[in-house]
C-alpha cells in the first residue's frame, strides 16, 4: 500500500536493497489465511529480475477483471517502487490461483502491455491505478466484476475483504500464502475526518474510499498495494495508501473502483 506515509520513511520490499524499496506501498494485518485457488481475482505481481527469487518475486498486488485485464495501483509501476522505470522491467508477470509463492502451482503470465493513468498524482495518491493486459488469457471465471456507481459495497458499515500476500505483522512477516481480512468501509466524511491535510495524505472522495475497524488491528500493509478490496463478490477498491498498518483512526484508503471503471474498460483486451 501506499501507506507508511505517517513515518514517511523507506518501507523495505523482501530482496531489495534499501535503495530500491517502496516507501509507499503496504500488507495485510490481523487477518487469516485463504486459499488461493478460491479466489484467482486476486492475483501477485511479480518480478524476480528487481526481487529476488524468494516468494516468486511478489511486491504487489492486483485484480483480475477481464480474462486478459488486471488493474492494480499505478504507484506499483513507479521508480520509486521498481528502482528503475517501468519499462526496463522485463520479466513483469501476474500469478493467479497460487497458494505457495514459492511454489510453481496455479497460472503464472506475461504483461504484454501496460496503462498508467495519466491522470494520477504521487503527491496528493488520487487516480492510483493502472492497467496490464496480459499475453494469455486465463479463464472467465477467473474474473471478479468491478463495483458501479451507488452499489451497495460502498455503504457504510458495509462488510468488505482485503486480500494480499504481504506484511502480516507490520514488522516485515511476509506471506508467503495469500491472506484476506474483514474490513467495514467508512462513510466519506470519517475519511475526510481521519485524512484531513496533505501532510499525511489528503483523502479524494472523487477518486478514492476507505475503510477498516474502529479498534485498528486489520489492515493491508506493505506488500498489499494495488490488492482487491471485496465488497458483497465485487471489486470495490484497490489497497493505495494509508498510515502505519492496522492503526486505530487511521483506515486503509482504496482507490475507489466505480470512479475509474470507464477508464479501465477503455483499456481492456
């Protein structure tokens, strides 16, 4: 996730030297363990070239919404998570239904081409999100539809899962299998309430959503950026950016799904 932003330090991406870590990106926290194979939405990025061999290469997330179509959170694609520019990575792949990343079960393909929303802004994190279309397809089922406008997920109080293979702990546990948490999404203004001024992030309700526990304690984190954020079997939110991981008061914010869905679908193969 983008998060982190309350430190604004360096958060360090398994096999990276420090240099090359994302220090906006996050995991999650405070949830359990799921079968992968259930869920083949929910895929890894992967590149093992910038990340070693260790968990397949995974350093974000992403979401199956067309057979050959994810969407994932532009910032994933950035130097300052890559290490270099997107296009001198060569080995960019997405793995769907893999319980074990350093297994070789489920699919593992090729990005054939990459969309990053020009419209998107490091500085204030809203449009985070971007487009693969993948060199094969994988199958209809495989999908997850995207959330429209008004859909009943983006009710407040409404139960909702975020799904990653990263930090489990907030202390650089990474997964190795994919797990999911329980989140409620909060309503606009007690975003705008916990997300008030630029100095932390300023949340967007145009572009962006959010939620969590009131207690704090389930969460994505580092690791879970650009992950599907799951309302009532659709596609809410993609993991963005936030403060710390799990904290009381400081929900994790999604780039909001429905805003972006007519660009997304501009974009599908």
């Amino acid at each position: 996730m983008l998060g982190t932003l309350v430190a604004l330090g360096l958060v360090l991406v398994p096999g990276v030297p420090a240099s090359q870590a994302a220090a906006k990106d996050r995991a999650v926290v405070g949830g359990r363990s799921v079968d992968a194979a259930e869920h083949p939405w929910v895929v890894a990025l992967t590149s093992r070239d910038r990340f070693g061999d260790a968990r397949s290469g995974q350093f974000c997330g992403g979401a199956l919404v067309g057979t050959r179509t994810v969407i994932t959170a532009a910032h994933c694609l950035t130097r300052e998570v890559l290490g270099v520019d997107h296009g001198e990575v060569d080995d960019l792949h997405v793995i769907s239904g893999r319980n074990d990343l350093d297994s070789r079960t489920g699919h593992e393909v090729e990005v054939r081409e990459k969309w990053i929303n020009p419209g998107y802004d490091s500085g204030t994190n809203a449009g985070d999100i971007a487009v693969l279309t993948l060199d094969k397809s994988l199958p209809q089922s495989s999908t997850i539809p995207m959330a429209a406008d008004g859909d009943p997920g983006y009710d407040r109080g409404a139960t909702a899962q975020v799904y990653g293979w990263g930090d489990s702990s907030g202390n650089g546990d990474y997964a190795a299998s994919l797990r999911a948490a329980d989140v409620n999404m909060l309503a606009d203004p007690d975003c705008a309430r916990a997300y008030p001024s630029d100095a932390e992030g300023a949340f967007d309700k145009d572009s962006m959503v959010c939620a969590g526990v009131e207690q704090g304690g389930r969460d994505a984190c580092q690791g879970d950026s650009g992950g599907p954020l799951v309302a009532n079997g659709r596609l809410v939110g993609l993991v963005s950016w936030g403060a710390g991981c799990g904290e009381e008061g400081r929900p994790g914010v999604y780039t909001r799904v429905s805003a972006m869905a007519g660009l997304v679908r501009e974009h599908i193969a």
